[in-house]
C-alpha cells in the first residue's frame, strides 16, 4: 500500500496496489495548474484510491475534466475525467510519502513542453541552494 497528503497534512490518501503507468506530463494545463515545468501523474483505477483524511475540492478545469485539490494549502492530488478516463484516477505523483518507490516511465505531451526542459537533466546540481 501506498500512502500520500497534501502540503499541510489536512488531506491523506492511500493506494492499493500498482498503477496502470506513471508518466511526466508537459502539457499546458498541467503545467499551469501545478505551477510547475511538469507534472507526474501515475494512474489507478478509482477504487484502487481512498481518501482517508480529509477531503479534496473539485475544480473543473475543462468540460469533462476535474481537479482535486486541498483547499487549504492549494496542492495538486486528482484529475478525474469520467468521459475520456471512466473509471480511472490520476494522482499526483510528488504527494506520495515514497515518491522514490513509482519510478516514472515515461514522458507524454511533450509537444508543450517548455524548450529548456528538454535538457533540464545536464544542467550543474547542487545538494542544497548554491554557494550554502
């Protein structure tokens, strides 16, 4: 079982067994919901999630598709879109407690992606902030 929350700890969940993939999405909307460059996703079926604290707002984000996060402290958990993913939950990957143990497998929409990501892994690396 996996377990995962928000930033502040007011929502908590846990995951049954393995994911149908988990993939890095570049795509604009999940870039600027997340504020972020990209966004992993790893893919259950609903049942496979329980929400066991608390519990997320939904926001529509586009016709079909729905959001879910802490209205609390803003973080990103869900996306749900009952007509194109019936059935299926995608949850934010960096809100588990291990993230280490759902390596990644791919990258998808990269035709949005930012240009300078696609070599963001050569770039120098610091342990901590630089010069600390």
């Amino acid at each position: 079982m996996r377990t995962g929350q928000c930033h502040c700890g007011a929502i908590r969940y846990a995951l049954e067994g393995e994911p149908m993939h988990h993939t890095l999405c570049h795509c604009t909307d999940c870039r600027r919901h997340a504020g972020s460059p990209m966004v992993g996703w790893a893919m259950f079926r609903s049942d496979q999630l329980k929400v066991t604290e608390g519990q997320p707002k939904v926001y529509e984000s586009s016709e079909t598709g729905r959001r879910h996060f802490c209205a609390d402290c803003g973080t990103g958990l869900f996306y749900t879109n009952d007509q194109v993913l019936p059935g299926i939950t995608d949850v934010q990957s960096a809100t588990l407690d291990d993230p280490d143990s759902l390596p990644a497998t791919a990258h998808i929409q990269v035709a949005d992606r930012i240009g300078w990501m696609k070599d963001a892994h050569a770039l120098p690396e610091f342990a901590r902030f630089p010069g600390s």
